[in-house]
C-alpha cells in the first residue's frame, strides 16, 4: 500500500451489532485523527443490526461487510474483517472505544515506525473519565472488569493506582512507551479495545480465521513463533461498556461464561482455543483470588489504595464486585455440571437431550 508521509496505512476493524449507542462517538473519533485520512481504512463488519448502524457506518465512508446473524459474535465478526483488510497494521477499534484525542493513532503507530520488532502495541491504561458510568470509571480506574483476571495478574491495561508497568511480561525499555517482552505462559488479555498488530505477520503467523480468531489466542500464536515483542503506549483509550447497573453486567459475565467455557457452545471453541487465563501450576492463584473476593479484605484495601490516588467512590465497587464473581461463576459452573449428569443419565437411559436446564 501507498504511504503518505512515510506514516503507515491501517485497516480499523470494527464488529458491529445494533450498536447505535455508541458507534457514531466511536467512528467520529477515528475521521477525526491528525493522521491522514487517506492512510485508513474502517471496515464494519455487521451482525445483522435492526437500528441505523449501518446508515452511521456508511456517514463515516466505511466498507461494510454483512454476515449471518447465527454465527454473529465480536471475534467472528473481526475475522470477517482481518479476512479483507489490505493495510499494513490492522488496529481492532471496537464499536463501543472511543478516541480521546486527535493525536492518538500518530502515538500509537510511532513503536512500530521506531522499533520493526514490535508486533502489536496497546495503550498502556483505559481512558478515565468523571463524566462516565460509575461502572465504566471503576472498569478504566482497575485497568480490567474482572477481579478476578486482576487477582491472577492477566489484566490488560494498568490501574491508576500504579505509576509505572508491573502487568505480565518483561519490561525492555521505556521511551515514551514500555517494549515489552512476552513468554507464551504469561499473557495478559491483550488484542481488543484499540489493539494494533502487523497485518502480515498476523497473517503468516496465527490463527485468524473465522472460527479460529479470539482476540487473545492470536496473541499466543505469535509469541509461540517467536514474535514477542510489543509495546504499551502511556495513553489511554475510552471503552463504554454501557452497562445500566453491576446486576446487568454480572448476567452478561454469565452469558459469556456459558458462550466460552461452560456452555454447549463452548466445547466446540475450547477445541480451538489456545489462551488459558489460569494453567494447572497456578491453580494456587485462583483459589487465591476466590479467597480474597469471598473474604473481601484484600479488594476493600485495593480500594483504599486507589481512592488515595484518585478520589472515586468507584474504586469501592471492587469488593461487591468480587463476590459478585464468585457467586456468577459458582453458579454457572453447577449449573454445567448438573446438565453433564442429567445428560449423561439420559444416554444410559436411552433418551437424549441437548437442552440445558
């Protein structure tokens, strides 16, 4: 592809789903960059959306590509997208991410302009913003929605209660943006929410087509073949989840849970999957962090500690938070495990069903 500038081309990849809320900010952000416009490239991938997402996506001169809303999911959708992208970088820019300056893809792209090992570049935190949903200002001031992806040390973005990078992986240098050094064991959850990544190395190098591409496993395929090497830019990006209250976010964590790893859906993508949030050696980190939710000592003083560095009564959602968790994943686990026995007792009785309970 022609440059312009000397400043590489990107292919923005965008999966779409009745994402009227929030699309226009996150399209507007992206034609409203200090970058030249000739040099980037929106592709909307759709899931088969009933509100006017298509007629935005089409107001900011994206290519839209439509699919079965049967097979419709975020990382699906990015698949289709990867699949007819022609740019050198490929950057996921979610429907619900906004760009919160104009500068902010000329910063982004500088690692891979300066250093041509680095594969993929993150922001170093999520965008804080007093203005946003309690729920959003606690996700971003955390650096992940999970505390339990906090308490094993996967988060992909730095909280606001640190100063410098102490997320997974070796630190190489830090020149405006920490280069980061990956082993294949010790990966946070990095590839969404403005991920950047070589488009060819991606290519040659992972699993990316549709059915095979999850947002982290693409990463594990990378740094098993030697590309490992990324940066975390000091700059932030907006992600509106959107969530009304933390019970509408729990029952979206268990509907997640049953689509990735408990449900009947989930055993065909755990066929293909190459991410482990947890291995078997450290099975003591997860019982350690059910220990600290269940408890609630430890998140109330991670609380206290971040609410020192920013006065935000959402830091204080992190105890509810924990034992929300437990109980979600308690739940959806006994829940797989009754429908394993009953179905189990069905074959031997010589009845079958796939419906679960």
């Amino acid at each position: 592809m022609k440059h312009t500038n000397h400043l590489p081309t990107i292919s923005i990849v965008t999966a779409t789903y009745n994402s009227i809320r929030t699309i226009e900010r996150c399209l507007q952000s992206i034609r409203t960059q200090n970058y030249p416009q000739q040099n980037i490239e929106i592709i909307v991938v759709d899931g088969g959306s009933i509100d006017t997402t298509l007629s935005i996506a089409k107001k900011y001169n994206a290519r839209i590509y439509t699919i079965d809303p049967k097979k419709q999911n975020a990382e699906y959708n990015k698949s289709i997208g990867i699949k007819n992208a022609k740019n050198e970088l490929l950057a996921m820019i979610d429907h619900d991410n906004v760009l919160p300056h104009a500068q902010w893809l000329s910063k982004m792209v500088r690692p891979f302009v300066e250093n041509k090992n680095i594969v993929g570049v993150e922001t170093l935190r999520y965008q804080y913003d007093k203005k946003e949903s309690l729920l959003d200002r606690y996700f971003a001031l955390f650096g992940t929605g999970d505390p339990f992806v906090w308490y094993l040390g996967r988060s992909d973005r730095l909280s606001y209660m640190f100063d410098r990078y102490n997320l997974a992986g070796e630190v190489i240098s830090d020149n405006g943006y920490y280069i980061i050094k990956f082993s294949e064991n010790r990966i946070p959850t990095v590839g969404a929410n403005g991920f950047i990544v070589r488009r060819e190395i991606l290519m040659d190098n992972a699993q990316a087509t549709p059915g095979k591409y999850f947002d982290m496993d693409v990463n594990v395929d990378l740094i098993k073949n030697g590309f490992d090497t990324y940066a975390f830019v000091d700059d932030a990006i907006l992600h509106l989840t959107g969530y009304g209250n933390i019970w509408s976010y729990l029952k979206r964590r268990m509907l997640f849970m049953n689509q990735y790893h408990m449900g009947e859906k989930s055993l065909e993508r755990k066929r293909v999957r190459r991410y482990e949030i947890f291995t078997k050696k450290e099975l003591w980190r997860l019982v350690l962090a059910i220990f600290y939710c269940v408890t609630l000592i430890v998140p109330f003083y991670d609380s206290l500690r971040g609410w020192i560095k920013i006065r935000d009564r959402a830091w204080f959602l992190h105890p509810l938070m924990g034992v929300g968790f437990v109980f979600i994943y308690s739940w959806v686990i006994i829940r797989h495990q009754i429908t394993v026995h009953l179905k189990a007792i069905g074959i031997a009785m010589g009845v079958t069903t796939s419906k679960p309970i």
